[in-house]
C-alpha cells in the first residue's frame, strides 16, 4: 500500500436538524480495504454518499489525490470515472441487458467505441461469473447475479477507488456468499475499497482496517484482529456482540 489516495477531513452532513455524520477524518491509502461497521443508522451509507457526493456535505472536505472534491457538474463527471459505487438496490436500469448496463457509461462518459465497450464489458461480466448472462435482463436475473452485474459496471470505469455501501443487505442469505467472493477476488488484486457491511466474518477476512461508526463517529478503527478480538471501546465490544451472536 502507498500513500493516501482519498482523505476526509471533518466531514459534517445534517439533514435538517438530524446531525448524520459529526465531524468524520478518514484517510485511505492507496490499494487499502477498510471496512466500516456499526447499527444502521451509524452514518456508513451516509459517509461512503459523501464521498461520491451524492449527499453534499454540509462541512468538512474530502480529497481525492491530494485535491478538494466539488460539487459542481464538471467536477462530479472527472470524480465520480474516478470513485466507483455499489449500491444496496443494484440500481440497474431494467430495460438495458446486464451487458448494455456494463457498456453504457463507457460509452456516454469515456466515449469508448460499442465494440471496445462490448469486448471490456463481455471481460468483466466473465470475471464477476455472469458470461452467459450477457444478454438478459436483470428482472431475468437472481438478486446476486444483479448485484454482480452492478459490480461489473462499477469496474467498466475502472475507477481507483470503489465504495460498496452494504452489498449484501437487499440479498437472499443463500445469495450473499456469490457476492462476497467477487469482492474477495478484487481484494486479493489489490483495489482501493470501502466496505460497508453487516457481514462480520467476510469483513475480518478481506479488511486492512475496520471502522466502528457510532452515532455519526468513528469511535474506533485499527486492524481487524484488534477490534473484533481486543476492541478499547464499550460500544465496540456491544455492538460486536449482538452482530457476531446473530
């Protein structure tokens, strides 16, 4: 791992008078997993929406490569090529086949020819393990399928920095391991990741480090095997153990 490729620094997000996340710093090295743990509602999805911003903070910045990321169109397009995301929901668009989904930012954003695009994406849908699913359409697809899909058309940018916020939640139980096995593989090729999950085991297995969110706080981070076995905070160890118990 190298230098920080990604830092948030105080970052403040209120809706309304609901304080979400309260002064969150965060500094992510180059090729690093980092896992981010805590109840629902802790702020995870919220942080990893920031950073992409699809939430505008309300204070605080976030860098990326050593540069203030902004809000504006120009600057959200050069971002968001850069930092990929992978939603609970899929987000699939129903009326393109799991190959059109693939190829279709390529095309638009990077303006890739339809046979370059189609060859990339016809790679990535066979290293997520769907190369005969290219031409069905994700209604025709299982729930982890769609969610493999999402994962290849967040790498068809191939960004340097992927946000995944919980994708296994919306997942049937016998559906979430295919998942978690392509996160594993982009793990061991060493890509830059956020995680956030429920799934504990998973997440002591392919993280470098491991945020505990509480309340909007990062309450306490370090080495997996120091927070899931020897974890300083209270709340860290209740939290753990109603998680590891269910």
């Amino acid at each position: 791992m190298s230098g920080a490729i990604l830092t948030v620094d105080n970052l403040v997000k209120s809706f309304g008078r609901n304080e979400v996340l309260k002064g969150i710093s965060l500094s992510v090295a180059e090729g690093e997993v980092i896992g981010l743990i805590g109840s629902s509602g802790s702020g995870k999805s919220t942080l990893l929406r920031c950073i992409n911003h699809l939430e505008s903070p309300t204070s605080g910045t976030i860098s990326f490569r050593g540069k203030t990321t902004r809000s504006d169109p120009a600057s959200l397009n050069v971002l968001r090529q850069e930092v990929g995301m992978v939603f609970q929901r899929f987000n699939l668009f129903p009326h393109l086949t799991a190959l059109q989904n693939v190829t279709l930012a390529p095309r638009k954003v990077r303006r890739i020819d339809a046979e370059k695009a189609r060859e990339e994406g016809e790679k990535l849908l066979a290293q997520v393990q769907l190369a005969e699913k290219a031409d069905n359409y994700p209604g025709e697809l299982s729930g982890g399928q769609q969610q493999r899909v999402a994962i290849a058309r967040a790498l068809a940018m191939n960004p340097a920095v992927l946000l995944f916020d919980e994708p296994t939640s919306a997942l049937d139980p016998e559906l979430v391991g295919e998942v978690l096995e392509v996160i594993r593989l982009l793990a061991a090729q060493g890509r830059t990741m956020l995680i956030a999950t429920h799934e504990m085991g998973f997440c002591r297995e392919v993280a470098h480090r491991v945020c505990f969110l509480d309340a909007g706080r990062i309450l306490e981070q370090g080495p997996p095997e120091i927070i899931f076995e020897n974890p300083k905070e209270i709340r860290t160890r209740e939290f753990l153990t109603r998680a590891l118990h269910h």
